[in-house]
C-alpha cells in the first residue's frame, strides 16, 4: 500500500512491516494475518485504544 497515512504507520508495531496494512472501504487500517484473496486481520489501534482510520 503506497499511500499510507502518518497515523497508521505511527500506530504500526514495531517489528511489523508496513506492507502488512490492509485499510478497509471506510479508511480504517487493520494488519493482514491472512493471505487471501480479501486479506483479513485485526483493526490497527493507535496508544489510546482507538481504530486508525483516514479522515
């Protein structure tokens, strides 16, 4: 994913590679843990506990 936001790579954990962002159709980043033809995996949380999305 190219155009990934300040805040999602901020609230990336570290170690995980950013190629590992999926966003869904909402804007809101989540981290793939399944390599399917729609990849699926937890919502990406920033230090507060709140879903990453794009304004």
């Amino acid at each position: 994913m190219n155009d990934v936001s300040p805040a999602a790579l901020a609230a990336l954990p570290e170690g995980i590679d950013p190629a590992f962002l999926i966003r869904d159709p909402n804007g809101c980043y989540g981290i793939a843990i399944e390599d399917a033809e729609v990849p699926t995996g937890p919502p990406l949380r920033d230090v507060f506990g709140n879903v990453v999305c794009d304004t």
